[in-house]
C-alpha cells in the first residue's frame, strides 16, 4: 500500500470518528411518549359528592385509553381554592388535571378579593363535561311542601332554620343566598367541605335545607323533599317538582358545572389528547347513564369552546353576584 494511499484512508477515519462524535455529542434525549406514568386527578372537594362522582367516572375510562392509572385525589376545602391552587402551581407536563367547577372558575373570582390562581391565566381548558340544575330539598320532618311554605316559615322564624353550602362560592352558597335576597328571609348557614358531609347532616336533620344535585335517590326514597329547582326546563326524574323560574323567581335559573382543566403552558398536543379521550369518554352510554341519573346534562366540546364558556360564565356570574348583594371577602 502506498504511502499517499494510506495517508487518504487515514483522514477518512479521522473525519468519520469526527462526526460520529459531532452526531452524538448534538442528539439531545428524546422525551418519553404521553403519558408515561399514572396522572393524578383533582377534585378539589370531599369524596362522596357528585363532582367526586364525575371524576372517578371519567378517570377510569380515561385509564382504559390512556393505557395508564387516572388517580382519583381529593383536595377539599375553601371553596374549591386549596385544589385549585395546587393544580396552578403544578408542573405543565400533563400528569396533573383538574375536575373544576362554575365555582372555581365563574364564582370564585367575584367573591374573593386575592385569589391564589386566575382563572383564566393559570389553566389550560380542556373540555366541558357536564351541567346540572340544583334542587332544593329540606328534610321531611321540616313542615312545608311548597317553596310558598318554607318562605313564610322561615320568615316566621327568621335566623333559625339552618341549611348546608359548599362554603362561600360553593353552588348550594350562591343559590342559596340569591334564594333569600329574591324571597326576603333570613336563615343560619352551615358550610361542608363537600356535599357528602352535608348529604350526612341533611339526612339526619341536623340541617333542615339546602340546594345540591346529589338527592334524587333520597328523594325517591322518602327521606328528602324536593321543592324547586334551578333549571329552565322541567326534570324527568323529579316530575311535578317546579322551576324557581316557574314560581316567579326569574333570575334563579342556575346551573352547577364541571370542566376538566391542566395548568397553564400544558403542550397543546398533550391538551388535544386529553381533550379526544374525554370526548370519547362523555359519548359512552355508561358514562351518560351514570352521570345523568341526578338530572345532569353531558356537554363536551373543544378546548376553544370551553375557554369561550368560562368567559362568558364569568361574566354572567358578575351579574348575579351583584344582583344578590354578596360582597366579596
């Protein structure tokens, strides 16, 4: 072999070592396909209420799709604030979601003066789920079978009956509250960390009304009187039971709902995934038949659409808040 030949070969090698290093020393990692490991679903509630409900529904067909465990965990307490904070701050990467609510991000933000989260800025919409009528129960040992009745007798007793809520911003507060501006009477609250608690103390009496959307199954039991309720069309499964719009309450049409939301600056990809799993989840006869047993309405829609709704639903709640007097804290 030649000198000159063996010069050639030589500089051959040294140039492809040279790129061999170059290519590897530029590759960067891959990143792991989504999802990769479980995802933890909020509820920023109590379990045993219908937003706890919902949730635990979606996670297991979102389980089945995503090929990994939805974790269902509770994080109750300030009306919606402690779980919502949490998702806020939570990192951007898909693995954290939240089951919000009219109250985390309609209400809320009319009723506290520093918020630990915007509602519009720290989250990431997904899709709209699902929208429910409140009904307004009282036990059955309280003497009334018409909202006629409990408004004259809580005006008789004006500061004695006491009734359940969320906590202030929570839906069965805000019914509740414009309940009372519209009728003129007074009443003593009891807040809960969620309406399972208060489903307890309601049952046992030791709070005798409240607004809420988990007491069909009481109600065909006996154990609950439905009086009114909240939506602007009759409900099938509490025939004969009015609208508050039916009874001359017409700015009492209020409906309690819930959106699935990631914290801000979740990649679009990973968003457009949970948004087609969830739409796929909503349209399943099983998932419909359990989450409309109460009187709820399944709703879905794109990421886009459930932004133009939390604005148009924080606007709207503005109003009603003003309407009823509630001045924020």
């Amino acid at each position: 072999m030649s000198t000159r030949f063996s010069s050639a070969v030589a500089v051959v090698i040294v140039v492809a070592a040279a790129l061999l290093v170059a290519a590897h020393a530029g590759a960067q990692p891959s990143a792991p396909a989504y999802p990769s490991r479980s995802v933890r679903f909020i509820v920023p509630f109590a379990p045993g209420g219908n937003t706890d409900m919902i949730a635990r529904v979606l996670a297991a067909k979102l389980a089945d799709s995503l090929g990994q465990p939805v974790v269902v965990e509770n994080r109750p307490g300030a009306a919606t604030l402690v779980g919502a904070e949490f998702v806020a701050r939570a990192a951007p990467d898909g693995y954290t979601i939240l089951l919000a609510t009219s109250t985390t991000l309609a209400i809320n933000p009319h009723l506290y003066r520093t918020l630990p989260y915007h509602p519009l800025r720290d989250f990431a919409p997904i899709s709209l789920v699902a929208r429910t009528p409140l009904v307004l129960v009282v036990h059955p040992s309280l003497p009334v079978k018409s909202v006629k009745d409990l408004v004259a007798l809580a005006r008789a007793r004006p500061g004695q009956l006491p009734y359940g809520t969320g906590g202030i911003g929570s839906q069965s507060f805000m019914t509740m509250q414009m309940l009372r501006a519209a009728a003129k009477f007074e009443a003593i609250e009891v807040p809960y960390k969620g309406s399972g608690p208060a489903d307890i103390d309601l049952l046992g009496g030791q709070i005798v009304m409240m607004f809420q959307n988990t007491s069909l199954t009481y109600v065909q039991a006996g154990r609950l009187r439905a009086l009114a309720h909240t939506g602007e069309r009759p409900m099938p499964q509490y025939p004969g039971v009015p609208s508050l719009v039916d009874l001359g309450y017409r700015q009492l049409v209020f409906y309690s709902w819930q959106g699935v939301v990631a914290p801000a600056k979740t990649p679009p990809e990973i968003i457009t995934r949970l948004n087609a799993d969830l739409e796929r989840a909503i349209r399943m006869n099983d998932v419909r038949e359990r989450i409309t047993n109460d009187g709820a309405e399944m709703l879905g829609g794109s990421p886009a659409h459930f932004g133009e709704y939390i604005r148009a639903e924080l606007t709207r709640f503005g109003q009603v808040i003003r309407d009823a007097g509630v001045k924020p804290e």
